[in-house]
C-alpha cells in the first residue's frame, strides 16, 4: 500500500462529495471508513433518492449523512474531500472552501491509480466503451492459464460488480486489471498525472457538452488516458475513427509509448462469423479487445474459443423479449446519437425506435440524417422525455412517422401498435436518462418489463 496516499485518509475527518446510485460513492465512503476517524457523506439528492445507497452503509460506526444539501462547515473543518466524478469541479464554490481550508482534494480513481500493483488496462471512448471493456476482460480471462504472462483479471471502472476500491486488496503486482473510464474520470486522473499501461480509445464523437461545453474541451480530457504514459505503455486507436487518428498523430508527437490503431480488417473472418454481437460497430468493438489481447500474449486461435462464450452486455441491444414475431431490444446504454447509429445499423429488419431523454447539449442532426439514409426500414420513431422537440426538429418532416409519448409504457403500447410479425422495436435513447428515471440500468428494466406484459 502507498503509505504516502493513506497518510491522508489514517484518522483524519473525511468527506465524501456526493454518494450517488452507481456504487462509486458507496465504494469511496467503505474505503474511507477503514482508515479515518470520522466520515462524512454529503450529497445534494434527499434521503428517499439515495435509500439503496445509504443501505449499504448501514451500521458503520463512524459514517454520518447530510443529505438534500452540502454545509459550508463540513468543507471548512475536514482533512480530505474524496468527490464523486458527477461533480463539475471548476467554480464549485463547495471545493474552493476544501481548498482554501487546506484540504486533500482526491477520488476513487485517483486513490485505485495511487494504490493499484498491477498492470492496468484502461478502454474510454464516446461509444462501444462497456462492450470492448468487457470483451477485453472475457478475452483476458478465458487464455489458457499455461499461455498466460499474468495471474489474476479483474473488471472494474464504470463496469463490473466489483467497485475499484473494494478489490484494491486483493490485487497483486501480476495481475491485469481491466477498467473503463470515463472523461470525468480522466479529468480527475490528469490531477495526479496518471494514465494506464495500455489505453485504447474507440472512437470520439461530441458527448457531455452539458459539462465540457465545447467538442475540443471533451477530446482534450479523452486525451489524459494517453497522455502521462510512460516508455513500454501502449496506447491504441481506432484507425476507422477520424478524430481518433488525429489524436493518435497528436499523442505519437510527445508520448514515449508504443502508438498503434486497430480496424477491423485486422481481425480473421471467422471472428465475424462466431461473435454473439450484432453489427459492424460491435466487430470494431472485438477488433479493439483483440488488438489489446494480442498485445498481452493472446494468440488467435485462444481468442476464436473465448468469442465463442462471450453474452453481450445488459442493456446494450439486448433481446428482452420475443412475442408474436416481434423482437424487443434494450439499448437503453445508447446515449449519444452515435450510439442509435450503430444500433439501427444492426438490423436489416423493419424498425420502431423508441428515443429520447435528458439533454445533454449534443447535436441530434446526424441522427435525423441517418434516419432519413434508413428511412425505408425505421416504421417509426417514439419520442419520450425532455429532448423529444430536439430530436424531433433533427427529423426532416414526411422522411419517417414521428409519435410522441408522455411516459415510457405508452412508447411501448405505441410501438406494439405498430409492430408487426418481423419487426424489431429497439429502446436507443440517444440521451441519459435523469430527467425520468435514477439512471439507464432502470430505464432499460422497466422497458423490459413494459416489453414482457405485452
């Protein structure tokens, strides 16, 4: 362990910036309470929004709550302010008292980089992140044990059932750990000049302009998982992408690592022939966890038997529901245009796409586009949620039947409507979806339900 980071943490008031519902802020406040003499877990949501989170913390000792709001005080009088990601760092007025008190300013991917043995490899991207992390795991965890240079694989980031701080214990210095991460994250690492032993980035497309606020803000932070790499790190691009290739150009100019990109002519035909996962963006997807086994050790004919057992992720187009000939799939993790892209061009079938959530400042005028090259095969586009009149306006009018729905169970009676034997009704938001449920997990679990009671 680094002594140099715990010495932060050993009896010392901590405060943990916002609990949240994804497990970050739980696995931040465990972490905590192991060493600390006091802890405190702020968040800005009421109690009755975070009831799952606060569960699992019941019965800890020296943990207490100030929930529905923050106090100046708790940012005047604490040693280390460990912030959950979802927080907008710049002109938090919160922070500056931390800072301006004297407080250690860190997060959960900062403390795992600081304490973290072994070999890290780390996927980001704007889309097709979750799917080639977790291909990559699979891959890595299904060589053969005689053909491994490694012990153990563990999954963790913004994936997995395992938090970062809660399996920091049990990883050794040969072990791989397997991570994805998102901008936020990586803003946060670029504090303590940190980047993985080998990188990948699948593709870069405007996202998060609602934080970044310009496209080049959001490229310059996908840029940190590359940019404090060392000699003998790898840092790997999509060579399909543009935007990753030119900052593949860029990274090369100043980095000491090996830069390289993938595509997916790379990868034998036989590959495309056994993958359980539909579409060309997801054979981009394989094609940058093999290029990341293969820099690992892994050879192809290991590879070709671990595709072969691999499930696609929950709730990236994922098949919940086969009734009367139509075919029910959850895509609720889509939440960029880009996403809804990959996914309509994945089936060759006649499509119903129910879309729409929070808008997160993005463009949705090449999404209308692609509806409009498809038009011949989308039956009809449901809107639901807050981006509804944008999504709709990005829809040349008389290209595609365009139905709004107040809620997401009328978007599926109204696409039931419309189905007919042989058709896909596909759930790809193109949005996050705060503005009507906690996060895409349930979105997508209440679109399954919703699909299953027809």
């Amino acid at each position: 362990m680094n002594e140099n980071i715990l010495k932060n943490f050993k009896n010392k008031k901590v405060l943990v910036m916002g609990l949240g519902r994804f497990g970050g802020g739980i696995d931040s406040a465990m972490f905590a309470t192991r060493y600390a003499k006091e802890v405190i877990v702020t968040d800005m949501a009421v109690e009755e929004k975070l009831k799952a989170s606060i569960g699992k913390l019941d019965g800890i000792s020296n943990i207490t709550f100030c929930l529905g709001k923050h106090q100046e005080s708790d940012f005047e009088n604490c040693d280390t302010v460990i912030v959950n990601p979802a927080i907008n760092p710049d002109n938090n007025k919160y922070l500056k008292i931390a800072k301006d008190s004297g407080a250690f300013i860190t997060s959960q991917i900062e403390i795992f980089f600081e304490l973290c043995p072994a070999k890290i490899v780390a996927i980001t991207g704007s889309n097709g992140k979750s799917t080639t992390t977790a291909l990559t795991f699979h891959l890595l965890n299904n060589n053969p044990p005689k053909m491994q240079t490694y012990n153990n694989v563990f999954l963790s980031g913004n994936i997995g059932n395992k938090p970062l701080l809660e399996i920091i214990d049990n990883i050794k210095a040969d072990d791989i750990v397997v991570l994805e991460i998102s901008s936020f994250q990586l803003e946060q690492l670029a504090r303590i000049k940190k980047s993985p032993n080998v990188a990948l980035i699948t593709n870069i497309t405007p996202n998060h302009l609602d934080r970044h606020i310009t496209f080049q803000n959001y490229i310059d932070a996908k840029e940190y998982i590359f940019k404090f790499q060392k000699a003998g790190d790898v840092a790997i691009f999509n060579g399909e992408d543009e935007e990753a290739v030119k900052l593949m150009n860029k990274v090369a100019s100043y980095s000491p690592a090996t830069c390289m990109t993938y595509n997916c002519s790379d990868l034998p035909l036989r590959f495309a022939e056994i993958t359980p996962l539909p579409g060309r963006a997801n054979f981009s997807n394989l094609a940058g966890a093999v290029a990341i086994a293969r820099q690992l050790g892994m050879g192809n004919k290991s590879i070709k038997k671990a595709i072969e057992t691999f499930k696609a992720l929950p709730h990236r187009l994922e098949c919940v529901s086969r009734k009367n000939g139509i075919r029910w799939y959850n895509d609720s993790i889509a939440t960029t245009p880009e996403s809804v892209m990959v996914a309509i061009e994945a089936f060759e079938q006649n499509k119903i796409i129910i879309a729409g959530g929070y808008d997160k400042g993005i463009s949705f005028e090449k999404l209308g586009q692609k509806i409009v090259e498809n038009k011949n095969t989308i039956k009809a586009i449901i809107l639901i949620g807050q981006t509804t009149p944008k999504i709709a306006a990005a829809i040349p009018a008389d290209t595609v039947k365009v139905e709004m729905a107040g809620t997401l169970e009328d978007a599926v009676k109204l696409a039931n409507s419309i189905a007919s034997s042989g058709d896909v009704v596909l759930l790809s938001p193109a949005c996050a979806s705060y503005d009507m449920f906690d996060n895409f997990q349930q979105r997508g679990e209440m679109f399954a339900e919703f699909a299953r009671k027809i």
